[in-house]
C-alpha cells in the first residue's frame, strides 16, 4: 500500500501547545510519536505519552478526559491503560490512523478539547522514560551496502562482500534483554580477543568499542506463525521507527563473528529513542527506491511497484560525541557524522516481508535493526570503524582531543529528522548512551 497523506499532514497546522509551533522542534502537531514516560523521580507507573513541542500529552488523563470517546472499546482501552504500547501496536493500523487524526484534531489551535487538555500536560524536562514496548524479539539487519563493503574490507581485504548480499537482506537474531532506553550507561565488556599476529586469544576489557547508526523497526501486529507477510502488506504491520545505537565490541567480533556470526560483541548493550515516529506520520518524507540496474534484482515476493514508487524513507541520522572532558567544561556533543536511511540497500518493507517469508512470526513489539546506516561518502559513515578506517586514522577534536574508538566516559548522542518544501520538519528526538569502565577482573 502506498503511504496517503491526509489533514493531519498539513503543514498549516497550529498547535494550542506554543512549544509545537517554532519550526524547528522535533515535535510539531504533525509528528505525534509514542512513548512511555513518568515524572522523573517519582514512583508512578509508567504510562503511555505523546510528544507535542515540549511537551508530553498523557494518554491516560486524555482519555478520562474524554477525547477518545468514539475509538473506546475493551482492546483499546486495555491499550491506552498499558505501561508499554504492545497493545496499541497490536491494534489494526485503522485504529492507529484514527487515534492520530483525533489527537491531531484535539492538540489543534481552536480544538475544543484544550481547556480539558490543558492539565493533562507534563514537560519533557520533567520526565523519564521507559522503553517504549516490551521487546520479544530482536533481529539486526546489515542494509547499507556502504557500510557491508566498508567493514567487509577490514574484516576479508580479499573478499569484501560476500555473493549472498545482494540477493538477501542478511540478518541475524540479536538479544531482546540488554536493549535500554536512551541515557543507558553500561559498563566496557569483557571478553576473548585474538590480538593481531598472536597465536592464542587474551581475555580481558575490548579494546575497540564501537556504535553503530540504526533506525529500529517497531512491528505492530504480527503474523501466525507458518504465515508469510506479503511485501504489499508489509508497512500495515509496522507501527512506527524510532533511533537505534547497536553499541559493538570490534575486537570481540573480528574474533568470535565466524562461523556463526555475531554473539558477545553485540548483546551487552543496544539503545533506543523513547519516541516512535509512526509510518503515518513518516508518509510525507517517503522517496522512490531504486536498485542499480547493474545490480541483481530483487526476487519476485521482494518487488513491488509501490515500493519502486516510495519504498525508502528520507530521514537524516546524526551522530554526535560528547567526551567526559567535553562534559565537565560544559562544551556541547561535536558532529562524527551525518547520513540518510534513504541509502539504504533494503527497504523496511523487504525486511518485514523476508523475516516472514519462511513462516516465521514476527509478534507486535518485535524490534528490527536495519543495520548501520553508511552512506556513499565516507563522511557519512555510521560507524567509527569506518570513520577511522578500522582505528588507522584518528579522529581529531575540537578540543585537542583523539580518538578512533570509544573512551571510557564517551556518550554518544545519534539525532534523526525529515523535512521537505511544504511539509512541516518533524524529528524522532535522540538516542544517548555512556560507556562506563570495565569491571574489575
Ligand atoms: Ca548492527
């Protein structure tokens, strides 16, 4: 199904919330994510939220104050009433359009519903989050052709790109447990590294910690196991994307990642924005997806005219580094790099449609990885493997500072937004993680 714009896209409207209307936030009257939140520091169950300029709607007061009267039934009350939004993702796409055309109509300037929406408000600066959905599943793609061929170099100088990738979306299954919500802190892992030229591996804190740039795929409602979903209703069981850090041990990986891929190197540690930006609010920002002609093309149940017609997302990812020094003389995060998932060699359609393809289940808050996102120049890689060419090249920093992997202290902030003439520029907000210091030995 192509994506349909409809009133709750226009870039005209106004939002009784001030803060919606600058310009320039990432959470204008348009946008409307989910997420799951609490006064910051209080004991209060989490509940369900939606982002509006510096705010957050609290779907919970919203709905007793009555703006939800004509969606409420037993399933979509048990939903709104949830401390995660699996109930709300398991809910027909319908419903997902419905819901947001109504909060689009009562957050609107004029909407007659502000005076009882008014108090139903919280500030972002006063709020803590939760993961949005509680995560079955994880599965980690490897979409960018850039960054497959870049690593692979590293990894295999004499055979970069292995003949399968061109033809199937790769992918393996990642660890649902260690995933976090944005301001995760974790500790350096330790783990079995083979040194270069050494004949035995030592065991002991990685030595090159890495992030990686993801979008993380949230699946709404799934599929019974032994059913496939065909690629024409693959987005009607995505219910929206938010920012993904798969945080990587390189040394560990190098080591462990074959024959079965990787393991250790990857599930200490991967973090998400709170905030889902949904395919609907997503529609505006969709582009034509193209495959070079020189290329192999997809498979028949991985083709569709529609994804020809607007199969890719154009939304730009940013990462940023802010180093402990940065930190404590009160300097802000510095750019490693800027790129667009519109790079990407798959499209999120292809992912859901082949993970299902053999009959596999993919269940409503299953989260997909689409892998770094690298574009073509090697500025816009979204790693530092690549940025420092596998850690030969330093990264040199504003403040006299080096790095080509990760120091203990780092955060790391990743950043995403669209923006198009005449449609408004919505944002996903950001994703922070900090690596603490290995445990003692
Ligand atoms: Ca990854």
């Amino acid at each position: 199904m192509k994506p349909q714009l409809n009133e709750t896209h226009d870039a005209a409207l106004r939002s009784w919330v001030s803060s919606a209307n600058t310009g320039n936030t990432d959470f204008p009257l348009q946008n409307l994510p989910y997420g799951v939140f609490r006064r910051r520091g209080s004991e209060q169950p989490f509940r369900l939220g939606v982002a509006i300029g510096e705010q957050i709607l609290d779907l919970v007061a919203a709905r007793v104050a009555g703006i939800f009267s004509a969606l409420e039934n037993q399933a979509f009350d048990r939903a709104i009433l949830s401390d995660s939004l699996n109930g709300l993702m398991n809910l027909p796409p319908a419903v997902w359009s419905s819901l947001r055309l109504t909060l689009s109509r009562a957050l609107r300037d004029g909407a007659t519903q502000q005076a009882a929406l008014a108090s139903c408000l919280l500030a972002q600066l006063d709020a803590e989050y939760t993961l949005p959905a509680q995560i079955g599943d994880y599965t980690d793609f490897y979409t960018s052709l850039h960054h497959a061929t870049a690593v692979g170099k590293l990894f295999r100088p004499d055979n970069p790109l292995l003949p399968n990738y061109k033809w199937v979306p790769i992918g393996y299954h990642g660890r649902a447990s260690s995933i976090a919500v944005s301001g995760q802190e974790f500790r350096r892992p330790l783990g079995q590294t083979m040194p270069p030229g050494a004949s035995a591996p030592v065991f002991g804190p990685a030595k090159r910690m890495d992030y990686e740039m993801e979008i993380g795929i949230f699946i709404g409602n799934g599929n019974a196991l032994g059913e496939a979903i065909a690629i024409n209703d693959a987005e009607q069981h995505v219910f929206g994307l938010c920012l993904l850090n798969d945080w990587s041990a390189r040394d560990m990986q190098a080591w462990e990642y074959q024959p079965l891929g990787p393991f250790l190197a990857k599930n200490f540690a991967s973090t998400i924005s709170p905030w889902v930006v949904t395919l609907d609010a997503l529609a505006p920002y969709r582009k034509a997806w193209s495959r070079d002609t020189a290329d192999p093309q997809p498979l028949p149940y991985l083709e569709s005219n529609d994804l020809r017609d607007s199969g890719a997302f154009d939304i730009e990812l940013e990462v940023l580094l802010q180093t402990e020094k940065m930190r404590s003389e009160g300097m802000p995060p510095q750019r490693l790099s800027l790129s667009n998932f519109s790079h990407s060699y798959w499209t999120v359609a292809q992912l859901v449609t082949h993970h299902t393809v053999n009959g596999c289940n993919l269940r409503a808050g299953d989260l997909l990885g689409s892998g770094t996102q690298s574009g073509p120049l090697p500025e816009e890689a979204g790693s530092l493997l690549e940025l420092t060419e596998g850690g030969k090249k330093p990264i040199n920093l504003a403040n006299g500072e080096q790095r080509v992997f990760i120091a203990d202290g780092d955060r790391i902030i990743m950043r995403g937004w669209a923006q198009k003439a005449g449609s408004a520029r919505i944002g996903f907000g950001e994703v922070s993680g900090t690596l603490l210091p290995a445990r003692a030995l």
